[in-house]
C-alpha cells in the first residue's frame, strides 16, 4: 500500500511491554536496565490543492481491487498416502506460476494450531514425518526437469526468491529467507512460463507427484496448490 493514498482513518497502535524477564539489560558490566520512558510516532500530513483534492476524491476514495492477480487456491483431500499423485485440477488454460504446500489436516478450523505455518518439510511437528519428492505435470510436460527433492531445500528456497525478485517489491528487508522457509514457508514453487502452449491452447490437467518419507504414513494432512494464471507488472510476495 505504499504507492496509495488512504483515506482519512483511524490508526490505534498496541504496544505490549515485556515482562521483567524480558527486559534488555545494558551490557557494561553495570547491569543497569535500559527503560523506554517514550514512543514517538511521526506522520507526514499532505495538504492538498483544489486539483489534487478533486484527484484524490476520483482516484482514492473509490474501492479498488487488483484485477491483474488470478489465483484459485484447490485443495486436496484429507489423505495419509506415502506416494502418490494429486489431480489439482482436470483442466487449467496457460498457468503461470504455482505454488503447494503440505498441512496437516487438524489445523482447519483449529483454534489452538496456526493455519499459518506451513508443515511440507514438517508434517508432525518433531521433523521426522516430510516431503522427499515431487514433481509438477501440467499436460505431458514435467517441472522441473530433475524432480525437487526434500534434501535439496536450498534449490527450492533459490527458485522461489528468483520469483519474488523478478518482481517490483515494496517490501523493505529479506523477509523470506533460509530460516524461516525451513520453519514457516515451506512453500515449493513452480515456473510454468517456459512451457509452450499448443496452437489451440486447450485447457491441460494439472497433477502434483509427489512421495513422503515412511514417517509420514500416520499423519492426515491437505495439500494445498495456488495457481496463479495471469500476473500484472507488479507483485509483492513474502
């Protein structure tokens, strides 16, 4: 939200301040306590001439929505299978980028598990029960060439920075980087803008081959797949 203008709102700001426990000692050998006895928030204000405020009532306070982003987000079924093959979707017309991750089926609709913290390297939660293996078919066409495997998390995590990279992001500092993709975003991405459509461009199945360590055969989990058709000049992706 950078590059808009907001209309005029209401900001509440929450802080929360660390118990004695968690309080930030000053490290001189003195053991005095350092105290933050005042926040300052500082807001540019923009006045606007009668131009720019006729601007910013036609171009601002209208609802906007971004129309150059089309992603359906398919799930799989409930499933303990060590191996197999996951049709994502029967039929599916020039995709440009996809992106799974594994879940384990007791964070839906959990108030106690976080649906936010993606489990493919982890489908557990003691790190024995993974992913090995996968590949994405989109027609007769394979992604990657050498399949991705759960030993190589460095090559997955290197294809999905060149993707957000690629991208005008507003975002300032490394938000996804090797330890929290090992942690939290274990997302697998797949490039499919090098794949050459028929000269009809009929719609093409879309299947997930994918193979779990033998840990993984006592946890229910859901696959998830974002199949994102058509993207605009700019992306901002974590």
């Amino acid at each position: 939200m950078s590059d808009r203008l907001l209309p005029p709102l209401y900001l509440e700001f929450e802080i929360v301040l660390q118990d004695d426990n968690e309080i930030i000692f000053q490290n001189d050998g003195t053991g005095r306590r350092i105290v933050v006895q005042k926040f300052e928030l500082w807001v540019p204000q923009l006045t606007l001439t009668s131009e720019g405020q006729k601007m910013f009532n036609e171009n601002f306070l209208k609802p906007t929505q971004w129309t150059y982003l089309k992603e359906v987000l398919h799930p799989s079924p409930s499933q303990r299978d060590a191996s197999g093959s996951w049709l994502i979707s029967t039929g599916v017309k020039k995709p440009k980028h996809v992106f799974i991750f594994f879940q384990q089926t007791r964070k839906q609709n959990s108030l106690t598990q976080n649906p936010y913290i993606f489990d493919t390297f982890d489908l557990d939660g003691d790190d024995t029960a993974k992913l090995s293996s996968c590949r994405l078919q989109y027609g007769t066409d394979y992604l990657p060439q050498l399949e991705y495997d759960g030993d190589f998390k460095l090559r997955i995590l290197n294809d999905l920075v060149n993707y957000r990279y690629r991208k005008n992001d507003y975002n300032s500092g490394t938000q996804l980087q090797t330890s929290n993709f090992g942690t939290i975003y274990h997302v697998i991405y797949f490039d499919l803008r090098s794949v050459k459509e028929g000269v009809t461009s009929d719609p093409k199945s879309l299947t997930l081959h994918y193979r779990l360590n033998e840990a993984a055969n006592a946890q229910d989990y859901t696959i998830y797949a974002a199949v994102v058709k058509q993207i605009g000049n700019e992306l901002v992706v974590v």
